[in-house]
C-alpha cells in the first residue's frame, strides 16, 4: 500500500522500515478503562511490539504489520489521532480544576471544547495547541501554537510557541478571559492564522513575519 494512504488510515512506518504504528485519539488524554482494555486487546491481538504513551497524550500502539492495520482500526472502533500532516494535532490537557488540588482554571473543559471544535482542522502548518490550569503550564502552553494558562483571574492565550527544532516561548495575547471567551479568542487566532499564513509557515513565523502589532490588533480587533 502506498505511504500517502497509510498515513490516511492513521499508520506510521516504525525504524525498522516494516512495521508501522498507530495513535487512537483520546481527547485530553483522558479515557476509561474499558478504552485501555480494548487497547490491549488489540495489542496482543495483532501482536505489537510495545503500547507507547506519546508526549501528546495519546497511547500508541506499536510494531503492526501492514496486513493488520485496517483490522486494528475496526477493532478498536476509534478514530485515529491526528498525529502527523497540516492540521491541529491533539491538544494537551492538564488535570486543572477537575483533578488536580493546584488547577485554579477548568483546562478539561477547555480542552475538550477545543479538541472537539478543532482536532484534524487543516492548517497551514501543524498547530499544537495546550491548556493548562495553573501557572504551572503542565500542558506545556508557552511552547504550543496556541496556548491557554490558567491564573486566579482566567485564562492568559498565548500565541506563537515552539518546543521543536527552533524553541521559541509564545507571547501573551490576551488575559483574565472565562471559558467561553478564550473558545472566542482560539477561533479568531486559528481562522485568521489559516486565512493569512503561507504553506508550512508555523504560526510563531507568521507572527515574525507580519509583525505582532498588526496580528494582535487584526485578531483582537
């Protein structure tokens, strides 16, 4: 089967040029123990080489066959997270008020508003996206595309993050916002980043490029 189609159905080739991995989509990181049991299931099924907890959150499971993928897919009844390509990654989430004793903001349902409204969205380049509840920043929000931080006051949304080949901490867009007007804010970034950014151009390039005084101003109006 060709690459381009693998990658489609969610496979990626592993180091030994053979097997291939693939990542179910587990909104936040967060699922029961029935989706962990199925996991396994599968696993041994199919007999994987590894389950592998990934840096975004998502269970990988490791060291398929090629014949087996579209098999593990069925079996496991989940849509696969999008883990490579142009678009918005799975979103990382901390605990925040829902489990943790130090969330001071409700990063879950945050989070998940934002995984459900954007996961998969295509964008010009890959845009990670983390929230977290507490000055903390366990969900990484100073190094992501897009980023949400919860204080005592709200949420601060950060822009322009990177934590890969070129590291770059984000910039402080807007502070003190409720729930409901950072899933605003995060649409008007993502739309106007995807209106106005060149092909493969990160978001915190795009910024560099045009300047952060005309982004803030076209985005906050």
């Amino acid at each position: 089967m060709a690459t381009r189609d693998l990658l489609d159905k969610g496979a990626i080739l592993q180091r030994d040029k053979t097997t291939f991995a693939i990542a179910p989509h587990i909104a936040g990181g967060i699922c029961d123990p029935g989706t962990l049991r199925k996991l396994a299931d599968v696993a041994e099924r199919y007999h994987a080489a590894a389950l592998k907890i990934t840096g975004a959150q998502r269970i990988a499971i490791v060291g398929l066959k090629e014949e087996d993928i579209d098999k593990a897919w069925a079996d496991l009844g989940i849509k696969p997270g999008a883990a490579v390509g142009m678009c918005v990654r799975s979103i990382k989430v901390c605990p925040g008020t829902t489990f943790c004793k130090r969330g001071v903001q409700d990063s879950v349902g945050l989070g998940l508003a934002l995984d459900a409204a954007y996961h998969g969205l295509t964008t010009p380049s890959k845009f990670k996206i983390g929230v977290s509840g507490c000055p903390n920043s366990c969900g990484e929000s100073w190094l992501k595309d897009l980023g949400f931080l919860g204080t005592a006051r709200g949420f601060k949304c950060i822009v322009g993050g990177d934590a890969g080949r070129t590291p770059r901490i984000g910039q402080e867009l807007a502070a003190d916002l409720d729930v409901e007007h950072a899933k605003a804010l995060a649409e008007k970034v993502i739309q106007y980043y995807r209106a106005n950014a060149r092909e493969r151009e990160r978001i915190g390039v795009f910024i560099d490029r045009i300047g952060w005084e005309k982004f803030r101003q076209d985005v906050l109006g």
